[in-house]
C-alpha cells in the first residue's frame, strides 16, 4: 500500500483524554479512532492487525477441532431471566424495542449457546463437539479507562464445548490450554503469557486464567518461576503455594488478563434442559465448557508490552506490514522495489509522502512494522539499500538486488 492513499494520517500530540498507552499509541499511529469512553473504530491499520490476530485464533480454534458459527449480539431477556443473569449481571446492556419487550446487548453467550445446542444434541452419539465464534460483546462498564483493555464493545473469541462427562471435559480442557499457548507464542506475547489459577469454575475449584505480565495491568498474580503459572491475587489466601510444585516463594506481578476458560459443568445446560440419552436410555445433562480470548485486548496487550519510546515494534506475524519502505530523493528505484516486492507477496507499506526525512522515520517508527528498508540516493551510489530491524535496531546495507531474497 502506497502511504499517500491512506486517508488516516499520523498524529503527533498525544491525546487528551486516554490515559492508557496502548489507546494513545494507537491512535496517534492512525490504528484506531475514539468515539467515547471504550468505543472505537478500527481504521485500515488497525483492522489488518485485528485481522490477523483473528485468523490465528480461527486457526487454532479449528485444530482443536472448534466449528465456527455466529450468534445474535440480542438476546431475549427470558434467555437471562432462565439463568438469573438478567438481574445479577451489573454490565448488561438493557433495552427496550418497538415490540415492547426487553432485550439484552451479550457481553456473552451461554444464555444463547445453551438452547441453541439443545436443537440438535438428543444423544450420546451427538457428543461430544464444540462451537465457537468471534464476534463483538457489549459491556456495561463503569471505568472504560483502559483502551483496548476495558471496553464497552470489543472483540472476543468464545468455544464453547459439549461432554457426556467430566473425564471428556477434562480432557478437552487441558487440550485448550496448549491452543491457547501456541496462540499467545504466535501473536508475540508468549514469553510474557502465563497460565494463572483464578477463582472456581461452577464445577470445579479452580477456573483459569492467561495473564500478560504488564506494568500497566489492572491485575496482580503471583507467579512461580519454577512453573511458569500464576495464581490470581483473589485466591492467593486459600492457595498460598504453587499449586504445581508447592513452591511458596512467589513474584507479585502486575499483569493484563488476556483471556479465561471455565469448566461449567452443568450451570448452563440445566436452565435451557440441555439432555442427552445415554447408553442406558437415561436422560443426563450435558456437560459444558467456556473458553474466552479477547481479541481486541490481545492487539491493545501487544502494544502495551512491545513498544520503545518511539512507538510500536509489532510481532511479524500480526504487523500490519512486513516492511516499511522510505525513498529520499529516489522515488523511481523506490517505486521498483515496491512492485517486486508486491509482485514476491511480501506485504509493504511505501512512504512515498511528500515530506521531510524526519517526519518519515518518525512516523514509521511510531507504525512500527518489524523491518524499515530506505532507498536514497546516497545509498544507491553503492547499488544498496538500507534495512533496519525495529526490534532489535540493528541496521544493514542490502544489494537491490537481493531485497526480496532478504526479506523472504
């Protein structure tokens, strides 16, 4: 993409009214656009970095054997009612329609999930299989102050699973924990993503969560080193070891909850008569399990932890573009690197602007793709250009003709 058609544009001051780095970042990046407290719009950036992150999460939701679907962001409030939800939920969205019957905004989907999947589940042989989507959630929230952390409408992946048993579940369960683990490597942030011991599912005593280390996270957990777990602060007075290796010397750390899994049990099967027969001919209640991964809080938790000064150093894999190329002054070699390295599927954005050397580095630094190559024309008296790695700044001069080569 040639930087000239973008119609967003880099912003230098910070803005007034975000306090988190993350939402500050990105919109001076041209990421993301603030309409109120916890609700954006994702500008061309910002949806291909959200874009990517979904495909893994799709990707990964289907090795695990996850089939895709898409519920109604509405949901009726007899739904909620069936699960006491409707009053004891203090972030739902509430509304009345031309029907003149109340209705609720999800900011998630058992209620919904649970009389849909009593459609089709008569049986056993029905079982066990496991649904999931990504979709927009509303919440209610009362200190939506933390960007992409704590918003009013985000993004979220939810599998929900389906078992005859507690063995099954089990077994599913711990199975994705590892997807969760590969999806947390593959966005960059599995060197700083634990699994963390949170307070218990419906039927069972613990329920778990992923948290990302982050001196800018609402959370605190006490991680062990021997493990590479945590335990949330809200349980650390009934579980004061690790819960691995009984180890009691633990590091208090500041972190982002970047997703959740629930064993259910039966809490949300039973409201809706979620039954299957079982071999016997018996009728027994299905057995459920949840499984959360916020989408748009993995992009904001990026940025939050893979920054400098300067701006955002994105993971190759969700970087809006691999590489980053500038012209200064040779535009014409600039604008052939760019078709061969579009025509060698290498995603690029070309700085083609009209503007000062300045303005140019500035900008792509604060962008932050993982590779910057500039073309100018003291670096072609040499027959070169130069590529520069954002993460680690290590710079290096590239024959022309060995750029796509490079960068493949």
């Amino acid at each position: 993409m040639r930087q000239s058609d973008l119609f967003t544009k880099t912003i230098k001051e910070i803005p007034k009214d975000e306090q988190s780095f993350n939402a500050q970042t990105l919109i001076r990046a041209g990421f993301i656009d603030k309409l109120a407290s916890g609700i954006y719009s994702y500008l061309p950036l910002g949806l291909k970095v959200l874009n990517k992150i979904r495909n893994i999460v799709v990707s990964e939701m289907e090795d695990l054997g996850g089939q895709e679907i898409s519920m109604p962001s509405l949901a009726t409030k007899e739904n909620w009612l069936a699960t006491g939800r409707w009053d004891t939920m203090d972030v739902l969205f509430k509304l009345g329609a031309a029907d003149k019957k109340e209705y609720a905004l999800n900011p998630t989907h058992e209620e919904i999930i649970s009389p849909l999947a009593s459609k089709f589940i008569s049986s056993y042989k029905d079982l066990p299989f496991s649904v999931f989507q990504i979709q927009t959630k509303f919440r209610n929230e009362k200190r939506a102050k933390a960007g992409l952390m704590r918003g009013r409408e985000f993004l979220m992946k939810d599998l929900y699973s389906f078992h005859e048993n507690q063995v099954d579940l089990d077994a599913f369960y711990e199975r994705a924990i590892l997807s969760y683990e590969r999806i947390f490597d593959k966005v960059g942030l599995g060197d700083k993503t634990f699994l963390t011991y949170a307070s218990g599912g419906s039927f069972s005593k613990y329920s778990h969560e992923f948290q990302t280390e982050s001196e800018s996270g609402e959370d605190i957990v006490y991680y062990c080193p021997n493990c590479d777990i945590g335990i949330n602060k809200e349980i650390i007075d009934e579980q004061k070891n690790c819960p691995k290796c009984e180890n009691s010397d633990l590091e208090e750390k500041k972190s982002i909850e970047v997703a959740n899994i629930f064993k259910l049990g039966t809490k949300y099967s039973k409201p809706f008569n979620l039954v299957y027969k079982d071999r016997e001919g018996n009728d027994k209640t299905v057995i459920m399990g949840c499984y959360g991964i916020g989408i748009s809080r993995i992009m904001g938790s990026v940025v939050e932890v893979c920054h400098d000064d300067k701006g955002i150093i994105w993971p190759e894999n969700i970087a809006p573009f691999k590489v980053h190329l500038l012209s200064l002054s040779a535009d014409n070699e600039a604008e052939e690197i760019y078709k061969q390295l579009q025509e060698a599927g290498i995603e690029v954005l070309y700085d083609n602007r009209k503007a000062s050397p300045g303005e140019k580095f500035a900008d792509s630094d604060l962008i932050g793709c993982p590779y910057r190559l500039l073309v100018s024309s003291r670096s072609l008296k040499e027959g070169k250009a130069e590529l520069k790695h954002r993460k680690s700044g290590e710079v290096e001069m590239i024959d022309l003709g060995g750029i796509v080569n490079k960068l493949q």
